[in-house]
C-alpha cells in the first residue's frame, strides 16, 4: 500500500566497504598503515605506507596483484610533516606542492617554485591541505636577496625574494589558468590562451605602495591583463600585542613595551608586527612613520592603542597617503589618525611631529567609534594643513580625499588608462556615450571624457561621488554626471537615466559583479564592455557569465599588451 510504513530500502553494494572490512586478513594487511585509513573511498583503494621514519616524504604500495587497483588520493594528517618541492604559484602568492606518487595538492604560504622543503600540515579541507614551512632543504629557482629587513615576516609582499622576471611569468600563468579553468573559455574558445599577452613590467618596483589590483579587461570578448595599483596609500595599525617571530624572540628580549605600529601578522587580527620602514611607500611617507614611532609610546603623551579585544584604547590606524603637486611635481603627503574618539590634546604632539615634515601638506583625524577595524571613520577633523592631496594623471588634476578611491603609481596608471582606451575602441569624434560603473572619483571616466559625448559614473561612496564631480569642475568637464548608488542593489528602475551606451567599463571590488547587475549588462547588449577587476578569480567567473550568457560574443586578438603595476606581489 503507498500509506505502508513499513517499507524496506535497498542499499547498493558497496564493495570497496567489504574490502576495508576484510583486508586485514589479506596478505598485504601488514601494509595498510593508519594513514590510510583516512583516504579511503570507493573504488577499493590501494594500500598505502611510508617510506621509512626518517624521511617525511609519502608513497603509494603497488598492488603486485593481476588486476592492479587504481590509486587515491593521499590525505595527510594534521600534524604531519612532509618533504615537499613547491612546482607553482596559487593566487595570492601561496606555493602549490603535490604529493608526488598522488598527486594530492598542499598550499604553502611563503614557498616559491623549485624549492624543496620540510613542512607541516597544519589543515586539511578536503581536496587540499595547508603546510607551514619548516626548513629549506633546497633553494627556489630564480632567487634573489630580498631588500625589505621584514620580507621573512610581514604579510604583504611574500615574493620578495623572488626574481621580477620570475614573479610577472607566474602572475602571467595564474590568470591564464583561472581565464582556462574557472571562466571555462578552454572548451568553447580554445584560443583564449594564445590571447594573454605579456606585462609590461613596471619602472619602479618599490616606494609605490598601492592597493593590488589584477586588471582584466574584455572587449567584446577580447582580453588584455593589466596588473595594477591602487591608491598611493599605506595603512599602519596600532595594537596591544606586538607579534615577534619565533626566531627574533632572543633578541627581542628586554624590550619593556608590549604595544606595535606596524602591519597585521599573517594570520593574526590581533597582533601587530611593529614595522619602522616599509619599502613599498614613498621615503616621505617612511620619514612621518618614523615620526610617529619615535614619540607616541612615550608615557607622558598618554597615548593607548586600541585592544581589539576589550574594544579600550584611543588610537587604531595610521594612514599615510602621497600625491604629487600639479605645478611644481613635488610630493604631497596626508597623514590620516583614525582613532576611536575625538581627543584634540592627546594628537597634538603627533601633529606637531609629523607636520614639520616640508612634504606633509595634511594631517586629519578620522572618528571611527565601531568596535570593527575599519579605518573609515564616521567624522572626520582636518587638524592641519589642507583636505585634500593632488595628483596629475593623464593631464588631469585630481583632488583626493581622505577615504576616496584613487588609481596611482602614477607611471604604470598612464599606461593602464592608455589601454583602457585603446581596448574600448572610441571613435573619437564625440558621438559615444560611455557607462562607468564603479567609477570612484571618475578618474577613469573623467580621462575619457573629451573624447566621447557623456560619461555616467555610479558609485555606491558617497565621499567617491562628491570628489569626481569636485575634479570634473577642476578639469572644465561638463559631459560627465556622477551618481552615487549601490550597484549590487539595482532594480528594474535602473538604466532609465541614461541613453544606450557604447561602451561599458565596470571596476568592481574583490566580490566581483552581483548577478542583478550581470543580467542587466547581458539585457544591455552594449557593444563594447572593459571589465576592470582586483580578483581575476571572480573576474573569471563574471567573464563566463558575461561571455556565455543569452548573448554571442565574437573573439578577435587584441593588440594591446599587459602592464605590471604591483611588483613584489603575487
């Protein structure tokens, strides 16, 4: 009856169980070793052991049986310590190793290719397990002595130590492989691979500190790498707990204070490498560093940094931001103080310091009252000096504010914009109209303003908003408009303010596009689209969305070629 209760479920067969169950009275029980207990899954796996307890490295027992069973995958315990050789590069600079009899795939933070080392497993997240470097047996291919005293500890720039020729091949090889793998172009477009160009390499490989960005563009289908920088800023955090690597602990004995500014310890939100130069920003900007680092744990200045734990404490964040003056090309610097409430006295003599710096033009002190860690602040203070830094790019004077988004390293971002151009295909004759999503300060659309006939700009800052439309009346551009909205909360309302474009660029942050704007786009049908992007992982994924939706899109081979913005980066 179909109200029966009682029913009986017929399981499938399972032989692989069966062997498991009954293997140890085979002949090759004695080999099974505990390790393997844990990767086993159907079809029946083989046995597995170790070579001897001396040395870390795994191997697979071959069945000498007639009917040889098919391998699987080795699962490391936590724990475990392995000699591994790195073969390549993950995203974000993690070395990617495999177990060399099967292939199984470990990540190593700080392990460059060729190099063979002893490293423990550490996690184990199902297809993939993550292994801390023990010791170098071996060096990398392609090493180089990495200038930065910090580079072995910091978690910024990891491949230091890595040849510039070495980090652009791998940068290269990455993209190539997410365009391949996630963007699924290798079945439908086998020819997308030949279509990566080579980076442009960048003049100046330090003193430029910028936010990473990966850029990638599509032109209807056509695609052109372009590495790039963001915002010439470096943002410093103080804490109560300062983070001293293992092997420093004997000489940093004695030092009486337990507070930092410096950078987040890899893998810490509360702890703080004290970092008194960084490399990667302008020498103005390590000068007022080294200002404020020589006075604000004096105890007369009574200055207490944040405890992210307790949520006590006055300072949180310092952020030192360089520009360049129109007129006379000297360096601008902002010194920003983000702290959790509004004390005047208690930065006074931190301003007077950093103020008598002949580069520093501002110094502000932003509010940020939330428990999080954000470094924007809900009131801000102008506490000497003037709101704002300048930069030229492109002929442009931009005026920038304290928490606005700004492209620079000012040399590779005239030759990001040069290609931004060049791939978007104006005509040049002042019919077009371009959409600029994501715009910030509408530095990109402001630069192709006199070549088209109207820009709209959409940017969910409103500071953002307030600064493009600020430069645009600097620059004596009227045929833009700037609209502050939140791109990833569109509705069916949105494209009624503006013609058909020609051309759509879209600068999205890390998360990539959201799918209500993806469809717009592909109901949009515009004929030329420049996606701009700082995770070429998601950007992959929009790509495939973007390529392979409702809409045929013809490949055809650009011309244009990469440029690498953000060297010592991976």
């Amino acid at each position: 009856m179909a109200n029966n209760i009682h029913t009986i479920r017929t399981l499938a067969p399972r032989p692989w169980l069966h062997t498991f169950r009954h293997g140890r009275n085979s002949p090759h029980s004695h080999s099974l070793s505990i390790t393997s207990l844990a990767s086993v899954s159907p079809p029946p796996p083989p046995s597995i052991k170790e070579d001897d307890t001396d040395r870390p490295s795994v191997s697979v027992f071959n069945d000498t049986s007639q009917n040889p069973k098919p391998k699987t995958p080795y699962f490391p315990k936590r724990g475990q310590t392995l000699e591994l050789v790195c073969e390549s590069l993950a995203f974000k600079g993690k070395g990617l190793c495999k177990v060399t009899e099967t292939g199984f795939v470990l990540m190593c933070d700080r392990a460059l290719p060729g190099e063979r080392f002893l490293g423990r497993v550490t996690r184990c997240k199902g297809n993939y397990a993550e292994v801390t470097k023990l010791k170098t047996l071996s060096p990398h291919l392609d090493a180089v002595d990495a200038p930065c005293e910090y580079a072995s500890y910091c978690g910024g720039c990891k491949t230091q130590n890595l040849s510039y020729e070495a980090q652009l091949r791998f940068k290269e090889q990455q993209v190539r492989e997410l365009m391949l793998h996630v963007g699924k172009f290798r079945d439908r477009h086998p020819e997308v691979g030949s279509i990566v160009k080579p980076i442009v390499p960048c003049a100046n490989q330090f003193h430029y500190r910028n936010k990473v960005k990966l850029k990638l563009y599509i032109f209807s289908a056509v695609f052109c790498l372009v590495c790039a920088l963001y915002v010439q800023q470096m943002e410093f955090s103080f804490s109560t707990q300062r983070w001293i690597p293992r092997e420093l602990l004997e000489a940093e004995k004695g030092v009486g204070s337990d507070y930092a500014l410096g950078l987040h310890a890899p893998g810490f939100f509360d702890k703080v490498l004290n970092v008194n130069k960084c490399l990667l920003q302008s020498e103005p900007a390590n000068q007022v560093l080294l200002a404020v680092q020589d006075c604000w744990k004096h105890p007369r200045l009574g200055l207490s940094p944040y405890d992210v734990h307790s949520h006590a404490g006055f300072l949180k964040h310092i952020i030192i931001r360089t520009g360049r003056d129109g007129k006379s090309g000297r360096p601008e610097v902002m010194v920003n103080f983000v702290t959790s409430s509004y004390k005047l006295e208690l930065l006074e003599p931190l301003v007077e310091k950093v103020s008598a710096i002949n580069e520093v033009v501002s110094v502000l002190n932003n509010i940020n009252t939330s428990v999080g860690s954000t470094s924007i602040g809900e009131e801000e203070h102008i506490l000497y000096g003037k709101s704002t830094i300048t930069e030229v790019l492109r002929g442009l004077t931009f005026q920038i504010s304290a928490n606005s988004f700004f492209q620079t390293n000012t040399q590779q971002a005239e030759v990001l914009y040069k290609l931004i151009e060049d791939v978007a295909g104006l005509k040049g004759d002042g019919s077009e109209i371009v959409l600029d999503l994501f715009c910030g300060t509408g530095t990109i659309g402001l630069s192709l303003a006199r070549r088209v006939k109207h820009v709209y700009g959409y940017e969910v800052v409103a500071q953002a908003i307030s600064d493009a439309r600020r430069n645009a009346d600097l620059n004596g551009i009227h045929n833009a408009t700037f609209v502050q909205g939140d791109l990833n909360k569109i509705d069916e309302n949105f494209g009624k303010n503006f013609p058909q474009p020609d051309v759509v660029i879209s600068d999205p942050n890390r998360p990539g596009m959201h799918m209500k704007l993806i469809k717009f786009l592909l109901e949009l049908k515009a004929p030329r689209i420049v996606y701009v992007s700082c995770n070429p992982a998601t950007c992959a994924r929009d790509l495939d969305y973007l390529c392979h939706g409702s809409v045929i899109i013809t490949f055809a081979l650009p011309t244009s070629p990469r440029s690498d913005l953000f060297s010592q980066f991976a």
